[in-house]
C-alpha cells in the first residue's frame, strides 16, 4: 500500500469534515475544496486536477440535475394540489381505526417518493395531532409509524435525491435499486414503524402540543382523486422497473424492447408523470397555468441544493479515481476480502454521525466506493443492492447535528431526551434492518 496516498485519503475526509463541522462551510464548497485538496496533495498537475473537478461534476449533473428537478416539480405539484392529503385520508379510512398505525406507516412510504421529507412530515403533522387527540393515546403512536415510512422512502427509492445520487455515483441501474428499496424498505417500516412506534408509545407519553390543538389540515375541495394520485406517484416506478426487467423477456433487437427502454428511462418516465401531475392539477383542480408556473419554480429551490452538492459529489469521486487514491482504497478492500455492502454502510454511517447530513454521507460514500467498484466491478443487481446497502449506513443515528432531528423535535414537542429515546432509535433501526436486508439478499445474487 502507498503510504502517501492512504494519508492524502485520510487528509481528505479529514478536512471534509472539518469544514462542514467546525467551520459549518455549506457541504458543496466543502465538497469541492476537499476535492481540490486531494487531487493536489496526490502530486496531480493543477490543471488536470481543475479537469477532474470539472469532468466530475459534469458527469455526474448531467443526469442527476434533470431527475432530481422533475421529481421536485411532481412533489410539488401533488403537494399544492391536496394529493397528499388525499392519500393520507383515503388509507387512514379504509385500515380503520384499529390499524391506523399500518395505514400511516404505508402513507409515509407512498408520499416520500415524490415529496420530500421535511415538506411531508410537515403538511401531515396535523393529521397527527387530530388522531392522538382523539384517541388519547401518545403522539409517539401515530408520528413514528408515519416518520418510519417517510424516512425509509426518502433513503431507498427514486427518486429522491439520495438514492439518485449514489445510483450516479456508482453506476447503478435505478430499476434495481427501486425494487431492492421496495422489497428492504417494507420489512424495515414493519418492525421501525408501527411495532417500534406501539412499544415505544407504551414507554414515553407525548401530548399534542398546546400551540397545536387547534391546528387542522387544511383540505382543498378540489382534491385529486386518490386514484389520479396513485397513478401520477407510481407510473414512473413502474416504467423503469418495466425497463429493467424487459431485457430478460424480449429479443434484444425488437422494437418493443426499444420503446420500453425509452419510455423506462428516468428521464421519459418523469417527464410523462409530470405532464400527468400538471394535466390533472389544471383540470382535477382547477389550478390556473400561472399558479402552476410558480408552484414548479417553487419545487426547485430546494432540489437546486441537492443538485450542486451531488455534482460536488461527482467531483470528489472523479479526483479520487484520476489521483489514484481511489485504486489504492480498492486495492487495499479488495486484498482483505472485505464486503462491499458493509464497507459501503461503514463509510456513510460514519460520515453521518459526524456531520449529521444524510445526504452528504450517501455522497460520500459512493464517492470512496466508486473506485473500488472500477478494480472489483459487480452486476447490475448488486450495484442496485449496494445502493441501499450505502442508504442505510446513511440513515443511522440521527441526532443533534442533524436538521430532520430538530424538525420532529419541533413539530412533536418533545425535549432532547426523548427525542433521542424514539427518532434516533427508528432512524437507527431503519439503518441496522436495512443492511441486514442487503446481507440476506446477497446471499441469492
């Protein structure tokens, strides 16, 4: 192993985490510096390091950029419209009463794939308090199960930002990791939603906070239906899942096979939700162009920061792989015949507990794993598997240097405490459930 290389790799991290902790310098400058640093620090002519840095983030927004920017016009689209009330209302009726802790949890997973999680936890935090309310019974009871399905979805499956990310980073086909989130996600919202949400009710008692009772969701009359809803979040799954799975089934030079892997591609699949979204907001809801217009403007101003620090991202990654770092990370990983998954889940878990960004340590992780992948390559269904595998490190432990930490402390109206008691141990448990998930379902690939 090249000493000087393994200390520029652990100068790197180092500093990346410096600038984002101590400094709190925003993650994409921090990214970039890093990047910057280690690509000269390896003995790289500047110009070609100025290369790398460019080349990186290119390659990386090029696609990122339009499927995290559509996603973030769909949520907010079915968000303005009332579609996310609508799925909440129409679940919470049909599970009954006696199992509304079900109906919540299969909520949060549905709702977080086109919406972020801040922006849903928030527009459905009133349903909450109108439950816990009525029934007496601890916030715990109702926010968990319904924080466990948004966190989960948030982390595992496009198109969210995280998921998109590392799928870019790592090379990943997004139908694989789309059934890989699916079949990971719904065992670990079981047991970190609604079994974790009844037990940990039964422990702590959290009231609906007094500045909330007389909050209520707002529901417009003109709602989409829940069909619409389900059709507009769902169809763009299913046409890159269609896409992934068509080329085992169809002839490899027929015409199908090319529309289905035009129609599967994030990019169509997308687009084709979107114009749905738009189609039904116009005429479902009677939602002018004008306001249409400014409610798509809105959506990306947040995914605009997601953007810049996943081609941040892409720069880091790309002065790992041209410096040489990255060749002898993997060399050193490969020799020890150490796991991918669980080096992946280390990486990112680590990077989490310390700067407190999921997204960021998904980042990161698929960032060092990349090179290791181009000296030890994996099929498709193991890159869509490692995808998760890196998720769920990045979900562990979140606490309080971690924004989503503070938001349900916030909206729930619990100390620090007990906050720690019932969030960090979901988020924890989505993390530890999750790559076990990964570890079970490698052993068949």
């Amino acid at each position: 192993m090249d000493l000087s290389l393994f200390l520029v790799t652990l100068a790197g991290i180092t500093l990346l985490l410096f600038l984002i902790i101590a400094l709190r310098i925003p993650a994409f400058l921090a990214l970039l510096i890093s990047s910057l640093s280690v690509g000269l620090l390896s003995g790289l002519p500047p110009t070609q390091v100025i290369d790398s840095v460019k080349n990186g983030m290119g390659g990386t927004l090029g696609f990122v950029a339009v499927v995290v920017g559509l996603g973030a016009i769909l949520g907010q689209i079915l968000e303005s419209s009332g579609g996310i009330e609508r799925i909440a209302d129409r679940l919470i009726r049909t599970f009954g009463p006696e199992r509304t802790q079900w109906s919540l949890g299969i909520t949060g997973f549905i709702v977080a794939i086109p919406v972020f999680f801040d922006v849903a936890f928030i527009i459905l935090a009133p349903l909450l308090y109108g439950l816990a309310k009525r029934s007496g019974r601890s916030l715990l009871y109702y926010a968990i199960p319904l924080l466990a399905g948004l966190a989960i979805t948030h982390s595992f499956i496009p198109p969210t930002p995280g998921p998109i990310a590392v799928a870019k980073l790592v090379n990943a086909d997004l139908g694989w990791v789309i059934l890989f989130g699916v079949l990971t996600g719904i065992p670990t919202m079981i047991i970190a939603g609604p079994l974790f949400g009844q037990f940990i009710a039964n422990k702590i008692y959290i009231p609906v906070p007094e500045t909330s009772l007389n909050n209520n969701i707002q529901t417009n009359t003109q709602t989409p239906s829940f069909a619409w809803v389900c059709l507009i979040i769902l169809l763009p799954l299913m046409l890159i899942m269609l896409a992934t799975i068509a080329p085992f089934l169809l002839v490899e030079s027929s015409n199908l096979l090319s529309a289905i892997n035009f129609l599967g591609h994030p990019f169509v699949a997308l687009t084709i939700a979107t114009i749905f979204a738009l189609i039904m907001a116009h005429f479902k809801c009677n939602i002018s162009t004008e306001s249409l217009l400014k409610i798509a403007n809105k959506g990306l101003e947040p995914a605009g920061v997601v953007i810049l620090i996943t081609g941040a991202g892409g720069a880091f990654k790309q002065v790992l792989i041209d410096s040489g770092v990255g060749q002898m990370l993997a060399t050193v990983f490969v020799e020890a015949q150490f796991s991918v998954f669980i080096l992946g889940f280390l990486i990112a878990a680590i990077t989490r507990v310390a700067q407190g960004s999921a997204t960021v340590a998904m980042i990161t992780g698929a960032g060092l794993m990349a090179p290791i992948l181009e000296l030890q390559p994996m099929s498709a269904p193991s890159l869509g598997l490692l995808v998760i595998a890196i998720s769920s490190g990045a979900t562990i432990l979140s606490h309080v240097n971690d924004s989503g930490f503070w938001l349900v402390s916030r909206y729930l109206g619990m100390s620090e405490k007990n906050t720690l008691k019932s969030w960090t141990v979901m988020t924890t448990l989505i993390s530890i459930i999750g790559l076990f998930c990964c570890l079970l379902i490698s052993l068949f690939l």
